[in-house]
C-alpha cells in the first residue's frame, strides 16, 4: 500500500468517532432517571468512598444503579430503597448517616475537637500570663543589664 493511501485510511479512522450517534438514556422512564440521580446524590459510592453514587464512574457503582433502577421499576419508594442499601452495606452508603449511638462520636466530633482545642488555647494563655507575671524584672535587675551591655560596647 503505497504512502498516500496509508494516509487516507488513517484520516479515515480517525474520523470514526466523529460519527458516533447521541447517548441514548439509561432507563427508559425519565422519571426513574430523575429520581434515581436525585437518590444517588445522598449515597455515597463504595469504591470512590469520596464521591457520590451518581457520579461515580466504578463498576460496582453502574451496578448499584443497576439495582436501584430495578427497584424502582418495582415500584419500592425511596426510603425502601435506602433501607435495603443499609441493610445490605450499613450505615457507610449513606453521606448523612442517622444519629445512633454507633455514629454519635461521628456526630458530636466536631464540636468535642473544637471544645478542646479552646481548653487548650485558654490553658496555653493562662498558663503565659502567669509566666510574665513571676518574671517581672526589677529595677536593679534592668540597671545591671544596662551596665553589662555599656561596658560590651566599649
């Protein structure tokens, strides 16, 4: 194949994509699509940990989708849904976890971290005040040191 032609086919399948058709929906019902993104906002993917189900690229989350589509289809409401994502993956699916005592620390960690880091600031200025107040330095003190520093410049 002479050099020409190499070039001609190699534009040419380069081009390809350019064809490609429009992406077609996920599910067939907008209405289950719509609610299945608003639903998957709220969860959080396994994988990614950090990202939510509706945006995650990763196998098991295109699988989880998978599901809640089909349950949907079933006519389950929502809050069926997420129970049986907890159920079946605990409390971690969830980016708002419900308050229990198995997430109270995970509640309340905020604000105890904030309540001791002000006990400790408060105890650090405490204990500095303290400090500058026993080392005052008299006036016979300031006297020598301006002594010592007179006689270090001459």
């Amino acid at each position: 194949m002479s050099a020409p032609r190499r070039l001609v086919l190699l534009w040419a399948l380069l081009a390809l994509p350019a064809w490609g058709g429009e992406a077609r929906p996920n599910a067939e019902d907008p209405q289950i699509e719509a609610r299945l993104m608003r639903l998957a906002e709220d969860l959080r993917c396994l994988v990614c940990q950090n990202e939510s189900l509706a945006g995650s690229r990763a196998e098991l989350a295109e699988d989880l989708r998978r599901e809640i589509r089909e349950q949907m289809r079933q006519g389950k409401s929502d809050a069926e849904v997420i129970q049986y994502l907890t159920d079946r993956y605990g409390d971690f699916v969830l980016y708002r976890p419900p308050v229990k005592p198995v997430t109270y620390l995970l509640w309340a960690g905020p604000a105890l971290f904030l309540g001791i880091g002000v006990g400790v600031w408060y105890l650090t200025l405490r204990r500095r005040r303290r400090l500058q107040a026993t080392q005052s330095v008299s006036a016979d003190e300031l006297a020598q040191a301006a002594r010592l520093l007179e006689s270090e410049d001459k």
